[in-house]
C-alpha cells in the first residue's frame, strides 16, 4: 500500500527482532530506512539486503547506545545517507535479570544509558533537527509493559522502560507546537534476543507462559510493525503522547 512513501525513518537496534520488523514494515510501505546495530553484522547485512529488496534506500551503522558520543555519530551518519529523516524509531534496549540486592553499580548504568538516556537525547536531536527544518514528524518510543508491572530481578529494566514511557509524554507535550508527535508502543510478552533461551532453547517454558495470554500465545516481532507502521503515518496524525499495548491482551491481567 505504500503508506509511508517518501518517509525516512531512522530506527536502532534495527537489525534483530522487533526493530527489524519494524524496518522491514517501514520499507515494504516505500520508507527509507537507516538503522543501527550493536555489533551484529551478518544479521545487519541481512536486514539491509532485505530492505533494499522493497525498492526504498537502506543503510546502516553499527552503534553502541552506551556510548557518550552515539547519538550525534547516529544523527550525522542518518542524515549523510538519507537527508533529514521524518521518523524516529527508539527500539535499541539490553535487559538483564539479576536480584535487586545483587545489582551492581555498571550493570544498573549501562541499561539506563541504552534505554533511557539514549532514546531522551536522540528525542532531543531529532526534534531539533525538525525544528530548525520547520517539518513535522514522528517519534516512537519501544517501552514494554513492565513499565507499569514490576518482574522478578528486573528492577532496573523496569525503571528504565517506565521512564521512557514518561519521556514520551513529556516530549509530547513539548514537542507539538512544532507538529512533532511522539507516541509509544509497549509490547508485551514477545520473542526477542534478550528472551532467546526461553522461545528457542526452552519451546515448552515458552508455550506454557503464552497460555496465560487472553490470546493464547506470545507475540512474534511482526505483531509489533504494523502499530508502528500506523504511528508513523498520517493515519495517526492527531494522536500523541499515547501509549500502544501490543500484547495479546496482557494488559487486562
């Protein structure tokens, strides 16, 4: 249908999982896409080649969101392959468990560099690069449900998705005068790198946790592209600051 035809997105962490879903929605409704990876490059070629198959320019780099310098390596890289981009995809994230009395210092900061301060700080340049351009946009913030529901030996996860939660409302706010949306999209259980040992070495484990779904199943990647999709369109034009649960019905338990 090529409803994002000549958009440009930037999405990170988009070479596994939900970001490359993501991308690969975005090009497959004629958007061009930049997007990050940590340091995966088979699996960053792979989506790359995927997405120039729908026709739409494509590029990536490889970043860690930890660093202090990533956010304006990813601005200048983006806007070197596509021009100013009009949509914003803040997918990248690491989750670790570990026992909240056991949680060190390093451990609790790297997760709040990668899922917090780096999406706020992309946010932040992104949004003045609208700006300054006087053009609209779209930012989609990836937060989960465990924003709002505490899980075992996740605590600082928890805090850092529960804040980019806020972020997204706060910037919205701010953000709208200038015709940039900001809006979130918060999955629930879904098969991801982070959950690897569960979905793919522990099929049982996993089948037996999606039976408490009202759905009846865990989410796969793809069922996260097309609320993205929607939030990236004008279909969804006169909506920010809002929250998407992508999670088979979770959200009611």
């Amino acid at each position: 249908m090529e409803r994002l035809s000549g958009q440009r997105a930037i999405v990170t962490g988009g070479a596994n999982g939900i970001g490359r879903a993501i991308a690969t929605a975005f090009a497959r409704e004629g958007c061009d896409v930049f997007f990050t990876a940590l340091n995966d490059e088979p699996a960053a070629r792979s989506t790359l080649a995927e997405l120039r198959g729908y026709g739409v320019q494509a590029d990536y780099m490889l970043l860690d969101a930890a660093d202090p310098d990533a956010v304006p390596l990813l601005m200048e890289s983006a806007s070197k392959a596509l021009g100013l981009a009009d949509v914003l995809v803040n997918n990248a994230a690491t989750a670790t468990r570990t026992a909240f009395l056991d949680l060190t210092p390093v451990e609790y900061e790297r997760v709040m560099a990668v899922n917090l301060q780096f999406p706020f700080f992309a946010t932040q340049a992104f949004a003045a690069r609208l700006r300054t351009a006087g053009a609209p946009g779209s930012i989609i913030n990836i937060s989960s449900l465990s924003a709002t529901s505490a899980i075992s030996a996740m605590a600082h996860y928890q805090c850092s998705k529960a804040g980019l939660s806020m972020l997204t409302r706060g910037a919205a706010y701010e953000l709208a005068p200038f015709g940039i949306r900001v809006n979130t999209i918060s999955p629930g259980l879904t098969a991801t790198k982070s959950n690897a040992a569960q979905w793919r070495d522990d099929p049982d484990l996993w089948q037996a946790r999606g039976k408490d779904i009202p759905l009846g199943r865990p989410g796969r990647p793809e069922d996260l592209a097309g609320a993205a999709v929607f939030l990236a369109s004008s279909e969804s034009g006169w909506m920010t600051g809002g929250d998407v649960a992508v999670d088979g019905g979770e959200v009611v338990l």
